[in-house]
C-alpha cells in the first residue's frame, strides 16, 4: 500500500520521509512555562512582603503584598495565580522569611495577619478570574476593567477574611474589627490601580501570557 500523501502550500503531494522531517508546530506553553511563572510571581510576592511596612497603629502594618497578588492573578490568570500564592504561602510557613517583616513558620498563623494571609491564594484565583473577563474589553477599558477585577478580589476576599481572623485574634468586636481593617482600604485602592496598569502594559507586551492559564 502506498504512502499517503499531503499536499504542501502549492498543492503538490509531499512523501511520508518528507513529512516526517518536518517539524511540528511549536506549543507556546508548557509546564515547565507554567512552573517558571508560578515560581517567579511567588518569589514577586515575597519582594513585595518583605519591603519596608507602614506601621498603622495598630497590629497589622500596610505593605505591597495585596499589590502582589492581585498583579498575580491578573497576569497569570486564576489556576496559576492561585498556584503562585500557594507556593509563597507554603514556603513562609515551611520557615522560609518571606512574610511580612521577614518572618516565617507555623508561628504565623497564630498572629492577627493570619486571615489576611491565608486569603491570598484565593484573591489571586478571583482576580484572575475576573480578570479574564476584564481582558474582553476594549483597549481603552482594559485598565479600569482590570482594577474592577482587583478591587472585587480584595474585597470579596483579603478584607472579610482578614478582619475576621484580627477580630477574632485581638478580641475586637466586629464594629471595632471593621473600623481596624478599614484602615487599609485607601492603601488598597491606589495599589490596585497600580497592579491594574501594570497588568494591562505586561498582557500587551507579553500576549502569550493569556495562554495556558
């Protein structure tokens, strides 16, 4: 039985040697893509935490971690987002110091941040979430859509859970822990701008990080 045959671009019928040359198209994602990002945006958040804290007064300080994560989910999308956070997440309390003021361990999950950190991975999965959608509109949308995405992500998750855990920590009542986390809101909004513009420009520069999400 003859081989079968394909056609080329002009028509013409190419040999099965001749095909089997040729190599196949290239897959433009990859696990070992996945793992760099995953990798990569976890270490980011790491940065971010271990930056210099503006005290509040009270027991949690503001630092860059919620920037970090909802840039996370914005850029990697919800599954790898999510993924990210789970390894940052899971390296602090292995030990490693990259909480907030460089400390790490079980330790942690004992203090007031503890809701605020445990939260994080699923901020990252809901703003990336909803950052796909944000990534269907317009170009000069694109920005404003995507802070909606991490303004929703903090709010629907990071801020109840982390009140929840400080209020319960410090013995606040739940007047007293809303009024302690409201703190953080202003510092929240500008840095969920920010991760928006910086989202948008990383998704316009790098389009194939909208695969493989």
């Amino acid at each position: 039985m003859p081989d079968q045959q394909l056609p080329d671009a002009t028509g013409a019928a190419l040999p099965a040697a001749v095909r089997a040359a040729v190599p196949a198209p290239v897959v433009r994602t990859s696990a070992a893509t996945d793992l760099a990002l995953v990798a990569t945006f976890a270490a980011l958040v790491a940065v971010c935490a271990v930056l210099p804290a503006i005290p509040t007064g009270g027991a949690v300080p503001i630092t860059l971690q919620t920037f970090g994560v909802v840039l996370t989910g914005l850029v990697l999308g919800p599954r790898r987002g999510a993924l990210a956070l789970l390894l940052y997440v899971a390296v602090g309390l292995a030990g490693l110091p990259v909480f907030s003021g460089a400390t790490g361990g079980l330790g942690v999950l004992g203090g007031p941040s503890a809701g605020y950190l445990l939260a994080f991975p699923l901020a990252a999965a809901v703003a990336g979430a909803l950052g796909l959608l944000a990534r269907r509109t317009r170009a000069r949308w694109r920005v404003p859509a995507l802070f909606g995405a991490a303004a929703a992500a903090t709010l629907l998750t990071v801020h109840p859970l982390g009140i929840a855990v400080m209020g319960w920590r410090l013995g606040l009542s739940p007047s007293e822990a809303v009024a302690a986390g409201a703190v953080f809101l202003p510092g929240d909004v500008l840095k969920n701008v920010l991760a928006a513009v910086v989202a948008a420009a990383a998704l316009r520069a790098f389009p194939d990080l909208l695969r493989g999400k």
